[in-house]
C-alpha cells in the first residue's frame, strides 16, 4: 500500500505585472492571495490568462490542495481550488468550479468610491 501524497506547500510574496495592472501575491503555504488595486486590473489580468489554463486550473489547485483568493482592497471577489464554494452566480455566470463573491466585489467598489463620496460630503457640508 502506498502513502499519499503531501500536499503542496507554497511559501512566496512577489509582484506580478501584465499589460500595466500589477498584483502582489503572498502565500500561507496552502492559500495563495492574489491582490489587487482595482477590479480592472483584476479584470485585465483574469482575459489575459491563456483559455487552456483557465480550464484546467481549478482541478490542478484542487489536487494540489491549494486555494487562490483574488482580492480586490482587501476583498476577497474570487476563489480557485480546493476551498472553492460555487454557488448560483457561479454557475450563472459559467465560471464553476471557481467562486464568485458578490460581497467582495461590491465591498471592492465601494471602497473605490469611498473617497470621492467622503470628498463631496465634506464639500456639501461645510
């Protein structure tokens, strides 16, 4: 009888760039988070992943036991791997077996409009 395998084990912090959007990425060994500045850049590097990957990457995370959470300031808008949960949205949306969180996103936005609306409310109130 044989002994399973261990499951990987990602330990790293780096910077990616494409097309001008950057991400940092930072691990906890079996979760990796990818970070954003903006759902743009998020956006722009999600349409440039090669269509192939995007197939067959939550399988290959699933056995490898790992997750990927996209972040977007700090909101958590995806989820690729072993601890995806896909609901409705997902399957609406044709990206099951990966995870969609609404929540995230609309906490992603408004904290890109937060500043704008802060800015007119001291405006309008002074």
């Amino acid at each position: 009888m044989s002994e399973a395998a261990a499951p990987l084990r990602i330990d790293t912090d780096l910077t990616v760039s494409v097309d001008g959007a950057t991400a940092d990425v930072r691990s906890t060994g079996d979760r990796l988070f990818v970070e954003f500045d903006s759902l743009s850049d998020a956006r722009l590097m999600a349409d440039a992943r090669p269509t192939d990957l995007v197939d067959r990457l939550p399988t290959a995370l699933g056995a490898a036991e790992l997750t990927v959470e996209a972040r977007v300031r700090g909101r958590t808008v995806a989820v690729s791997g072993s601890e995806a949960a896909p609901g409705v949205v997902s399957e609406l949306l044709g990206i099951a077996p990966d995870e969609i969180r609404l929540g995230g996103i609309a906490g992603a936005v408004g904290g890109a409009i937060e500043p704008y609306a802060h800015a007119a409310y001291e405006y309008l109130t002074d």
